[in-house]
C-alpha cells in the first residue's frame, strides 16, 4: 500500500480505532488531516503527534459532531474520508442526546461536508456488528452471521440497547444520504475490538477487558465477537483502496466464549488474578459463526485470538493498568 501524494480525512482521530488508523496511514505515505475536538488538549493529541511521519504529513483540525459545516474544511482536498467519530456509552443517562443524535447527526455533518467535495473518491464508515448482529432470532452453533444481517430497532427499544441503536441508525442514514447524493460508501462492522492502545486513555472495550481480568471473582457468560483493532485499522485503508470495495463489510477474527479467552490468559499469565467462576449457573451460550469471507477479499488476515490477547495485556502492564500478584490458592 502506498498513500504517497495522497491526502485522506480521519474523524475523531484520537479515538482507539480512529489513533491506530492515523499511524497506519502515515506510515503508508498518506497525508492525514484529523478532526479533533480540542486543539488545546495536547495530553489527548500526544499520542498521535508523535507517530512517525506525524510532523511532516498530520494535519490537526477542529470540528464538532453537532455543528453543521463543521468538517468542511477537514474534508476539503481529501480522496477519502474516514469517518469513525461516533460517542460510545454503553449506559447512556439520555440516550437520545449522549448517543443518537451525535451518532446520526454527526454521521450526516460529515457526509454532507463530502458532498461539497468533488476530490472524495470513497467514504469509509465506521459502524460496528451492533448494526448486524441484534435481533430477536436465537444464534446456535449451526449459524452463520454475515452482512446481510441487520439488527432490529424495535428489539434493541425494548431491550434498551442504546448504543446498538445508535449505529444502526447512523448506518441506516449514511447509506439513504450516500445513495441520494451518490457518495461512494463502505461501511465496516468490527465486533468487541481489543488489542495494544495507542492512547493514554482506555477505551470502553478495552476497560471492560481489564475489569475481568484484574482481579473479577466471576465472569460473565457471554460470547464475544472479537477484532484485533489493527486489523479494524487497517481494513479501513483496504476499503479505501481496493477499487471492487463495496457495501457492508463484518469485520470479526474469532468467535468465543470470555471462558476460552480467560483460558488461553491462563496458560501464558498463571499468575494473573483470573475469574474460575462463571456469574450464573446456566448452561454457557452457545457459539456461532461470523462470516470472514467478505473482510477476507479485502486482504485481511486476522490476528490470531493468541496474539491479540497477548499483546493486549502486555500493553496493559507497560501502562501500569494491570497487576501481576501472586496465583491465589
């Protein structure tokens, strides 16, 4: 991959995905231009300012979710766009103003800012397997979940699901905008994204990793869908530039149980402070698949789950985050 000469936009880019995209792209020649919320929060900024490559080819530009024409002059000159600014808040106080609005609304600023923009070739969106992977039908092992799964509305209303809300009906309103002003769109789906941080502060997924490795008595029964957010970093530049990119693409290395995750730490960690018990006494939840097929076309090769969960705690102890006390009886 080569972006020499080439001038792209990043949304949000001090955001976990948005900071490994950033440093991605500089260290394929691309120039970036990155909104940020604040150019006066440097400690937010440091992290992506002293990327290689950051001082020559980043370009820092101030713009808000909220305010309409506020990515005008982020989106000016760019071929492509990628948009990953979306609030994540998984207990929203007022969902409708922490989560939706932002995440619809903003969705819309940016894409109405790439319509003024003759030079945007592509668009790439950020949205998640919450827009997929919601709704009322029971996973088993036998079933396979690919892009032609969208969630349901009404049943992410009854189960209060904000956030899964929030990106599918941002999706939902990319595609009605990009079809009416016929902006070439892509729109990526990663699930639970976990892996190194580039940032000083943890994000939701990764914090919610830690809080059931650094000392939980239990564990939740729950299957996750998991990503290496370098492999949701680079899919991004992929969907840029494989010219046949189209449509949704689901962006999961491996489908498992927290039990089989907390296994593997267990074998290369045997002192870390590791939850044996699951939190209810009901049968584990069932695995199913996510299809890798389409991600696969684009020239992903995921990270191995090993590796990703290796990485994530090395990184997680050089920041101080994760203690290693003795194995408990």
């Amino acid at each position: 991959m080569s972006g020499e000469g080439k001038v792209v936009c990043v949304t949000g880019a001090t955001g976990y995905i948005a900071s490994w995209l950033v440093k991605l792209l500089l260290e394929h020649g691309y120039t970036v231009k990155a909104s940020v919320r604040d150019l006066n929060d440097s400690k937010k900024m440091e992290h992506l300012v002293s990327v290689d490559g950051a001082k020559e080819r980043l370009h820092l530009v101030k713009a808000n979710l909220m305010e309409e024409g506020s990515f005008d002059a982020v989106v000016d000159g760019c071929e492509g766009v990628f948009h990953t600014a979306s609030p994540v808040l998984l207990s929203p106080t007022v969902p409708k103003a922490e989560l939706i609005d932002p995440a619809v609304k903003g969705t819309l600023n940016v894409l109405r800012s790439c319509a003024k923009v003759p030079s945007v070739k592509r668009v790439v969106v950020t949205s998640s397997m919450a827009a997929v992977s919601y709704n009322s039908k029971p996973l088993s092992p036998d079933m396979v979940i690919d892009e032609t799964w969208f969630s349901d509305p009404d049943y992410c209303e009854e189960l209060k699901l904000w956030y899964v809300l929030s990106k599918l009906l941002a999706e939902e309103a990319a595609w009605e905008f990009a079809k009416e002003n016929r902006i070439n769109l892509v729109t990526l789906h990663p699930g639970y994204v976990i892996g190194p941080l580039l940032s000083p502060t943890l994000s939701e997924s990764v914090e919610i990793f830690l809080n059931q490795i650094n000392g939980a008595e239990t564990y939740p029964n729950i299957v996750y869908k998991i990503v290496d957010v370098r492999d949701v970093a680079l899919a991004h530049i992929k969907a840029f530039e494989v010219e046949s990119a189209n449509g949704r693409y689901c962006l999961v290395g491996e489908t498992t149980h927290i039990r089989e995750v907390l296994q593997i730490l267990r074998e290369h960690y045997p002192t870390l402070r590791l939850p044996v018990k699951c939190e209810d006494d009901k049968p584990l939840m069932p695995k199913y698949q996510v299809s890798k097929e389409k991600a696969m076309s684009l020239g992903i090769n995921f990270i191995p789950l090993e590796v990703t969960m290796r990485d994530t705690v090395e990184n997680l102890k050089n920041k101080g985050l994760l203690v290693f006390p003795t194995i408990r009886s």
